[in-house]
C-alpha cells in the first residue's frame, strides 16, 4: 500500500472536521471553554491555581512569574520533590496498590506488574545506593537504559537525591554517550548489560565502556542486568544495581528541591554539530506535564494509558514518566519494535490491558498502514477512547486511518505539537471540547500563547510563517547546558520577545494551526530530530570523505529521510561497498537512526561564487524536482550531474 500525502490545501479545502461526539463528551474531563477563558483572564493567577492544585509542596511559593527574557523564574520560593509527587502522595493517599506500570518484554510472556508501592520501595533502594555511591544533590547522573523498568526507577531516584539527569537514547552510540557525559561532567553512569530490540541484544555495556574511556568525569557505571548474556566489569569502577541496591532500606528522605533546582538535561540536534543539553527544572517543569498529560488525555481515574515513545527522548520523560506518574495513572510500557515477534504486537498489548489511551507517532501509524489493517483487526480495540500523535506532521490519511483501523471511528485523535525545549504539550485538542482537523494540530492549549508570524515577527492572521510562542510558560526549557549565550542565539535572537520554534506553520481562518515542518537544518526522521550539520561532520570524519552535504528527502514512511551527497578524496573509488561503509560509519558515530538512507556521490557540491553549499538546490535534487534559482551558481554543470547521479543511486534502491 503506498501512502500519498496530500497538501494542505486540498484539505483546507475539503474542511473534514470531527467535533467531539456526544459519546465522548459523557465522560470527558472538560466540554466547554472556561479552561481557556479563566487561562486568558489571569495567566499567572490560572498558572498559581494549577500549582497549588497538581503539586504537593514542602513550601508553598510566594512568586508566580519573573520573567527577565529570555529568562524565567516559575514558582520562586517553593520548595518540592519530584519523585514525593510522583509516587509517596499516591501511596500515602492509600492508592499503593494501584498498579504504575504493567510492563511488557520484548521476549513474548515475560512481563512485570509494578505498583505505586512497589515502585516507591525500588526508588528509595536505589537512591540510598546513590547516595552510598557519593551522589550529592546537584550532581549530574548519566542514564543509557533499554525500556525496562529499571530506566524510571534510575530518573525518580536521581530526582529524589536532587541529582539531574541526563537520559542518553539506547539507540544513541558510544560516541554520542562519551560527548554527553563530558558535557554534563556527570559523575555516574546507569545503564544494563545489553537490551533486547527485535530479537537483538543491544551492547549497551559495550558502548558505554567505550565511552567512559574518554569520560574522566565519571566514577562508576551502575549496571543492570537485563538479557543476562556476559559483559566485562571493571573492578572498583562497575557495579551490578542488585548488590548496590541489596542491603538498602525501601525508605529515603527526598530532598526538599528549590522550584527552579536543575530537575534534568536532554541532549538535542540543532543546527551545528554538537547538540544541546536542553536544561528542565523541577516545578514547572512537573506541573507542566501533569497538567497537560491530564486534560489532553481526558485522564480518568480507570484509565490505562500507553505511551509507545522511548523513554530516550523527551516525549517518554515526560508523558511516560513524570506527567502520568504525577497524575497517579495506569501505564503500560513496552520494551520492544511493533513487529516482534509479529506485526500485531502492539494490538495484543492493547487487548491484553484493556489499554483506553495510546499515543505515539505518525511514522509508527504510516508503518501499520503498510503492514495492512488485518493485523490490528485480530484483536479486540475496544477499550480505546482515545488517541494521540506526536513528533512530526501527521498526514491526513495517517490520521483517518489511525480513528479508523485503530479507533474504530470513535475515538478522537489528538496530534500534540510540542518539542523537547517546551518540555509538554503546546499545541493539541482537548478531546471533548476541539474540534478536530486530520492534519491539524488545532489551537495552543489553556494558558499558552502562540502565533504564526512573518520574517520580521509580526503576526499573521491567516496564512504562513514560522511558528513563535509569545508568552514564557511553566514547563518552558531554562536554557542550554553551559551555554546561556547559544540559547539566547538560537530562540530569541530571531523575533526578540517570542520563542522562534524551527517549525514553518499555517493558521487559517478557524485560528488552528497547520505545521509544516523545520524551516532550519534540522530533519525529523521517525519523528526523530537529527541535525544536517551533525550527520555531515560525521561522514567527513570517515578518512575517503573530503566534503560532505545531508538534506532531508521526504519519505513516506518516516516523513524524512536523510539524503547525503558526498566528495571523496583523491585516492577513494566511489563503490557501493563504500557506500555502506559510510552510512555504517555514521551509525557508529552517531547512532543507526541517523544512517543517510541515500548517498550519492559528486565530484564537487553545488557552490555559490562565495563558496556556500547550496542546499535549497541539494534537496531540489533529492526530491528529483525541477531546480529553482540556479544563477548564483559558481560552476552550473555540477548539478545535471549530480541529478543523473541521485536518480541511478534511488533506482537502485527501488
Ligand atoms: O518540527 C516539530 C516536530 O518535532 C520537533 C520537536 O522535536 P523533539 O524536540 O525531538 O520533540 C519531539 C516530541 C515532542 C518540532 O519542532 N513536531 C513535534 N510534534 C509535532 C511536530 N510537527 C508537527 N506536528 C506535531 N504534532
């Protein structure tokens, strides 16, 4: 089955629209607006309720908003813990046995029930090991975990000690691992002898031995065993998490954290090389996701909510830790691929646990749509009441077939616009109240300010532009790590007092909100964001490459896929051996999810007379369309070449 995108205008014009049905709305949290209209009356008082209401606080704080742009202060004065709000407060209300998580394996058949209490008791344990290990509050704890459960406990422990964390994706590699540490300088690293991934065992032990290497900030390696399968330990520096955690007591005194203490980073591509440490604190940054992950969700006490993100990136942070954990919810986690060991494995998860609320991304739902409806159709989805997308533009037929095949033509489907810099959701529906758009992510959310606005910042009415936040909000990033200067440069520099966000948008005349994409060198792959520049540097760190240029080709599968055109040095023959040995190379540097899935090879790049690569041409070339603007060109015959040349490289492919 092929997956045609259509434009956004066909569908403006064709104007679907799911208003919430009556079904919904029964039992939906909100119907009306009186969220929107008591967020638009008194911002910073609706912020002041919410904090009162979703956070349990050691000391109530006795400011709302300092706002010195591009630098905020929510909630100055208060004292909390994130890991108390997570977990005691559920416990100590009497909803211990709740179940936290019900976990799924990637092998068929192993699975874990995990209560509130359970998961408590496996915190303390581990965040006195912490703290045995010389863990102070402040220090930063590196994590490069598998799916298991043992990847919240790490996060909740260090957010119990006040030490931040920084979560490195499993799929990332040892060199990405290695440049994080030493960005954060983190003292200790957590991570597992190897993971499972479609049958695989993933080196994580392996990757993070060579990480550590050049890592002279780190101390120990904490490590859990997961597959089993031998991995080599250094004596005094590696530990296994059972003997650390064996003798520890299931109790442990969170630290009563300053609103605005460092709760974690998170490591994302922008458009140089190095990516950055986005920087989360504690209270807003809590409040945020329980806010959000309740009223878009439609959170009810019974519900069974699955997030299918990887906890890796900030969508599993925040909508499968810290916003559900919060709000006391049902998860369900999974460790492996959709199709292990078959293609209805998600399915079967979502009967087995009568699982009310899924959400994940396009990329994901385009896959299922190729593998056909008959894997979803075997299994009873009648439990769902709602879905959700996130991490890239859905096309609309994605979304119709997602209500469809998976919602039954029932359920709403909620695209969630927001980014790892927001730290939740921005832009989406609440479900019993939106009118929905296939394509759309509807209107900011109560309480956010958001626009689409012109080269110079103005605001646009109706058409396109870039997509801008106008008003600072609580769960809003603090900054980059080490680097106040490149958080300045990178979201105010543009538009002074708005948040530039990377994405072009429309807007149309309903207010609601179409996007578009990045308008910068970053790709969104799978809903994966890598930078152009990044992938770039490492193909020219490979000894044949003498220069390099990555473009983004669309895909109907994975929305992006990276096209990379390359110039060899003197002595290299182009083949296709070598071929493969670069996108290899890449993965090893990088991680496998930015392997270019095109190269082709030039003998030169297409060059101003200034010498700047022109990659508006590249992607023209990619996407095998008829060239723009060829006149600033320093040598025109370079690109009917390289045309010829990225033509023969995708017949190939096909
Ligand atoms: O381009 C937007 C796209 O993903 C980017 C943020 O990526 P990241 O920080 O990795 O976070 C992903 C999960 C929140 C955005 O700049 N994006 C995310 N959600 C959507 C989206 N694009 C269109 N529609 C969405 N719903």
């Amino acid at each position: 089955m092929s997956v045609e995108i259509k434009t956004i205008d066909t569908l403006l014009e064709e104007r679907r629209t799911f208003p919430p049905t009556a079904e919904f709305q029964r039992r939906a949290r909100v119907t009306d607006d009186s969220l929107y209209r008591a967020a638009e009356a008194d911002p910073e008082g609706f912020w002041a309720e919410q904090a009162r209401r979703y956070i349990s606080w050691y000391k109530p704080f006795d400011r709302v908003l300092e706002w010195n742009l591009p630098f905020a202060t929510w909630f100055g004065g208060g004292r909390m813990n994130v890991s108390y709000n997570c977990l005691d407060r559920h416990v100590e209300a009497g909803r211990g046995d709740k179940v936290a998580y019900h976990w799924e394996a990637e092998p068929l058949g192993e699975t874990r029930t995990i209560t509130y209490r359970d998961l408590l008791d496996e915190v303390c344990r581990f965040a006195n090991a912490l703290r045995a290990l010389g863990v102070k509050k402040g220090d930063r704890v590196g994590i490069y975990m598998p799916m298991i459960p043992e990847l919240p406990v790490a996060m909740l422990a260090c957010a119990r000690i006040g030490a931040p964390h920084s979560v490195v994706f499993g799929g990332f590699s040892a060199e990405a691992v290695r440049d994080r540490m030493n960005d954060a300088e983190a003292v200790l690293l957590i991570t597992a002898d190897e993971g499972w991934r479609r049958g695989n065992a993933v080196p994580l032990k392996r990757n993070v031995d060579e990480a550590v290497e050049r890592a002279p900030s780190i101390r120990n390696v904490v490590v859990v065993r997961r597959t089993g399968n031998e991995v080599p330990m250094r004596e005094r520096r590696d530990l296994w998490y059972h003997d650390v955690i064996h003798d520890q007591p299931t109790t442990c005194e969170p630290e009563q954290m300053e609103s605005e203490d460092l709760l974690f980073t998170l490591y994302t591509s922008g458009t140089t090389a190095k990516p950055k440490g986005i920087k989360h604190t504690t209270a807003g940054y809590h409040l945020y996701t329980m806010f959000t992950h309740d009223y878009v969700f439609d959170i009810q006490p019974d519900t069974v909510y699955w997030c299918a993100a990887d906890i890796g990136w900030v969508t599993g942070h925040s909508y499968i830790v810290y916003g559900p954990l919060g709000n006391g919810v049902t998860s369900v986690m999974y460790e492996g691929t959709p199709d292990y060991p078959n293609k209805d494995r998600w399915w079967s998860i979502i009967a087995k646990h009568g699982v009310t609320v899924l959400y994940c991304a396009p990329t994901a739902i385009r896959t299922f749509m190729k593998w056909g409806p008959e894997h979803p159709a075997q299994h009873d989805l009648s439990s769902l009441r709602l879905l959700g997308t996130v991490g890239e533009p859905i096309n609309p037929e994605a979304w119709i077939w997602y209500r469809e095949h998976i919602g039954g033509n029932r359920t709403p489907v909620v695209d969630t616009w927001w980014q790892t810099e927001t730290g939740g959701i921005m832009i989406a529906p609440l479900p019993g109240v939106t009118t929905l758009k296939p394509g759309s992510a509807t209107k900011p959310l109560p309480g956010i300010s958001a626009a689409v606005v012109d080269e110079q910042g103005q605001i646009i009415k109706v058409g396109g532009g870039y997509a801008a936040l106008l008003k600072p909000w609580p769960g809003m990033l603090r900054g980059i790590w080490g680097d106040d200067e490149r958080y300045k440069q990178t979201y105010w520099a543009r538009f002074g007092d708005k948040y530039f966000a990377g994405d072009g948008a429309r807007i149309d005349d309903d207010g609601d909100f179409w996007f578009m994409g990045r308008v910068d060198d970053v790709m969104n792959v799978a809903g994966h964001r890598i930078s152009t520049t990044e992938v770039e540097s490492a193909l020219v760190d490979h000894p044949a490459v003498a220069e390099a240029a990555v473009v983004a080709k669309s895909d109907a599968e994975t929305g992006q896929a990276i096209s990379a055109f390359v110039t060899l040095r003197g002595g290299y023959d182009e083949s296709t051996e070598l071929i493969v040995e670069l996108r290899g190379h890449v993965a090893k540097l990088i991680g496998p999810i930015a392997r270019p899935k095109w190269i082709a090879f030039t003998p030169d790049l297409p060059k101003t007379r200034s010498g700047k690569i022109m990659r508006r041409l590249l992607r023209d070339i990619a996407e095998n369309r008829q060239l723009g603007d060829t006149t600033t060109l320093a040598d025109a015959g370079i690109v009917a070449d390289l045309q010829r040349r990225s033509q023969e490289e995708q017949d190939k492919e096909a």
